[in-house]
C-alpha cells in the first residue's frame, strides 16, 4: 500500500485547494486514491486525491497531493495540522 510523508501543507484559496506537499514513500501515488487520515482509534477520514502537482521550497522538490475542499473543509484539515507524518493511501476502485 503505498505511503505518503507529509512535510508541510498550504492552501490555494482561488483554487479551492488544500496541499499536502511531501514524498511518497512507497508505492505509486495516483489522482483518484484516498489519503487516510486516522483521528480515533476506530474513525479515519479518507481524503480525495484530485490531482497530484511538484513545488519547490527552500531548494527542495516536493510532491503535492491536492485535495479539493471549500472554506469549511479547509478549516477542518488545518485543524488536524496534518505536516510531520506519514499516511497510507488507498486506491477504493481496486476493491
């Protein structure tokens, strides 16, 4: 199952974006997978990846999983401070 570090994320208001900016770890990473996020021991959100962009920063490259999410689910995903750690990601359509 493939997995994705987290480095930092940022949001692209115009764009209605929210982007967790990192490396993938393992795996392939494609548009369409869902990124889980664990908030309880039995509850996970599962984050839509639409599309799959590259930033640089500080000299760096990193990988950026763009999620599409309006004001409200924005403030959601910043209040979980997702940077600094490691998620699975999950392809559904395989299932």
């Amino acid at each position: 199952m493939p997995t994705f570090d987290v480095r930092h994320t940022f949001e692209i208001p115009d764009r209605q974006v929210f982007v967790l900016a990192g490396s993938v770890v393992e795996g392939v990473i494609q548009p369409g997978m869902f990124l889980r996020v664990p908030f309880k021991p039995t509850h996970s959100l599962n984050l839509l990846v639409d599309s799959i962009e590259t930033a640089r920063r500080d000299g760096d490259e990193d990988v950026c999983l763009c999620i599409h999410a309006g004001a409200n689910f924005m403030k959601i995903l910043r209040i979980l401070e997702l940077r600094d750690q490691s998620f699975k990601v999950e392809d559904f359509s395989e299932k």
